[in-house]
C-alpha cells in the first residue's frame, strides 16, 4: 500500500496498449505544428525516420512507410494489396488477433486455410510445414508474433524458414512486439511487417509502421488494388518518387515517433532488449508469489511485453480492475475474444518495462484481489520484483 501511497497524486497505465507516454515523447507532441504536406524539412525528418525503422528492424533491403492510421490499417492494407480473390492464405491462428487475420482474409476475397494451434503456446513449427505441404498453393501466411490478449510469443525466425522453403509471403503482425524483442526483417526473409505506434514505442495511437520486401512489391503490382488510403503503391509512385504524401500525415505524431526512435538508439537495443527480459521475468515472479496462474504455459512461449494471468476463481475481473483504476490509480487490462473475463494483463511496453512500474502494478493487483477477499502477500511480490533487479 506504501508504493501506491507515494503515487496518489498521478495515475497509472500498465496496460499492453495504449501505454504511458514519457515525457521527452510529451514534449515532442507538443512542438510547434507545420504544414507537413508543403515543409521540406518534415520530408526530411520523415525519411529520417523511415531510416532508423530500418536500423531497429535491419530491414534495409525492404521499404518502409509511416502510414497515419491506428495499426489495424496495416493490418487491412497487408490483405487488401497482396490477397487476390480466390487465393489460399495459411493463418496461424493461436491467439485472437491471429484468428482475425481470417476475417481479413475473407473479406479480400482469399481463402483462410486456418491454422488451429495451442493458444498457450508458440505455434510448433512442424504443424505449420504439414499444413503447407498439404496446401501447396497456399501464396502467402500470417503470423502474429505477440498476441497480445494471452501474451503469447511466436518465433518469427523458425516459421520465416519453413514459408519460405515453400515459396509463400510471410506477412507479421509486430504490433505488440516491436522495439522491445529483437526482430531482423533481412535475416528473417519477412516479405510483410506491421507495427503500430501505441505499444512498446510509447505513442498514442495513430501511426502504423509497414515494411515491404521485393517480394511483396511484386505480388502488390500483380493484385493492383485499387482503393485509396490502404493503397501502398501510393507510397511508392508518390513518397518515393515525388517526395509528395499521399495523404496529409499528423506532424505531431511524426515528431514523437522520432524522440522515441532516438531513446531506444541512446539507450541501445542489447540494453532494450534486456529491459523488457528483465521485467518479464520480474512479472512472472511477482505473478507466482501472489499465487496466480500464469495463462502462457512457460515463460518461454510468453513476450517480453506482456503478462497474461488467469483471473483467480470467484473474481470478477471486471470488478478487479475497477477497483485497482479508481482506488489506486492503476490501470491493468482484461482480455479480448475467448479470454474475455478469464484472464487479466500488465503491460511491460517502453517506459513501463521497469522495476518501478512493476511494483506498482503488483501493489495495486494485489491491493485489489483483497480487496475483493482473496488473501495474497504483496511483500512477497514485491521480493520477487526486487530478487529479478538484483
């Protein structure tokens, strides 16, 4: 009760998206405005942007745009540019966000060959190579690499291998993942990345990030979609040939993206990296001296980014997390989908991976689950926090 005593002037967000926002990004939201369609020095501090993407993803041998859209856009582009009606799309579906590829699928008139796999666990690389050996003219795959409603972790390297032994697109929803786990887009053969701005890079919403191998590029002329704002051949005959947007983007967003990037190149990526480890294995132990039910069957097939507990039996989550916002000012989050009302997540994204934030977060659950009658021994978590930062 101490920790969050310390606090009570400030609340709180400790959930995997929307996160905090530290202040240097606050200061960069709040730079003077330009008229981004007509400054050179934006298109300037745009492509410079573009570059370190590249640096954080090592995708220099793929294109990469800042689309202003919340991710969910890249998410519908990857379909809308790539999917031709009547094509086979193997979706690996072992989380909510990976099944809702399906739908995507649908609606640009593909075909999902839906992948059903262990939602406590990474998919096993070996049901993946049977379902495209079955399905050999399956064109391309989707992969959720956290997903994010059971905090699951997906090893993008070891899927990458066997869809490109079968000559297929490998498209990755990175949004919970990227900037706090290593990901190499050249080593990896990733044709497809999607990353959003509200996770690990500490932004609000509104900014989706995609890169786009040669191959994707290829098939994307191949499809030719003719829409507007999901068009990304836009991009590439406009941005990149004209040095003209396609559509007006928000500066302010661009800005902060920007100082984001920066911070994690000051502190360094080993050093990032690290971090999120650290306050992964921080959470699990904190998790366990509460007595909770971790819902990732190992740490191993978790993410750095998240923690996924089971909510205890006979407590409401719903309940549990009111009280944890409007008594102790911190925000924990509930799931999606088939985990709605089972399982409860604290968000390690950013500036939240740290032995502060955790504490908080763990005072305040556990605060809340006494709330609530369940007897559980905060001290013990807050040793468990503490033996992780030794």
């Amino acid at each position: 009760m101490v920790i969050i005593d310390l606090y009570y002037t400030d609340r709180f967000i400790l959930t995997p998206g929307p996160t905090e926002i530290p202040e240097r990004i606050r200061f960069a939201l709040a730079r003077k405005p330009t008229n981004p369609d007509l400054d050179p020095e934006f298109l300037e501090l745009y492509n410079d942007v573009r570059y370190k993407i590249k640096r954080l993803l090592n995708a220099f041998r793929s294109d990469v745009y800042v689309m202003l859209g919340e991710a969910m856009l890249g998410l519908e582009a990857s379909m809308a540019n790539l999917i031709a009606k009547g094509e086979k799309v193997l979706v690996i579906a072992n989380g909510v966000f990976g099944e809702g590829f399906a739908d995507l699928v649908k609606m640009y008139g593909g075909i999902p060959i839906i992948l059903e796999a262990d939602w406590r666990r990474s998919v096993d690389v070996s049901e993946v190579e049977r379902a495209l050996e079955k399905n050999k003219d399956i064109s391309a795959v989707t992969l959720v690499h956290c997903d994010t409603p059971s905090a699951l972790l997906n090893n993008i390297n070891e899927v990458a291998k066997i869809v490109k032994e079968f000559g297929a697109l490998l498209i990755v929803d990175a949004v919970s993942s990227m900037g706090g786990v290593e990901i190499d887009v050249d080593k990896y053969g990733i044709d497809i990345l999607l990353g959003g701005s509200q996770k690990v890079l500490n932004l609000p919403p509104g900014l989706t990030i995609i890169t786009i191998s040669k191959d994707a590029w290829e098939k994307i002329e191949r499809v030719n979609y003719h829409g507007f704002y999901l068009n990304i051949k836009l991009w590439k005959d406009m941005l990149d040939s004209k040095g003209i947007f396609p559509y007006t983007l928000s500066d302010s967003l661009i800005y902060a993206l920007n100082e984001s990037l920066n911070m994690l190149f000051e502190e360094g990526l080993e050093n990032v990296y690290r971090r999120h480890r650290l306050a992964q294995h921080a959470s699990w132990a904190a998790a366990e001296a509460l007595g909770l039910k971790l819902y990732p069957a190992s740490i191993s097939d978790s993410s750095p980014t998240v923690t996924a507990i089971e909510a205890p039996s006979g407590i409401n989550e719903v309940k549990l997390r009111e009280i944890a916002w409007k008594k102790y000012g911190v925000m924990i989050a509930g799931s999606w989908g088939r985990l709605q009302g089972k399982v409860i997540r604290i968000g390690h994204m950013g500036i939240q991976a740290s032995r502060t934030h955790l504490i908080i977060a763990y005072t305040a659950l556990a605060a809340s689950l006494k709330s609530l009658g369940l007897e559980v021994n905060v001290s013990k978590a807050i040793e468990a926090i503490e033996s992780i930062y030794k």
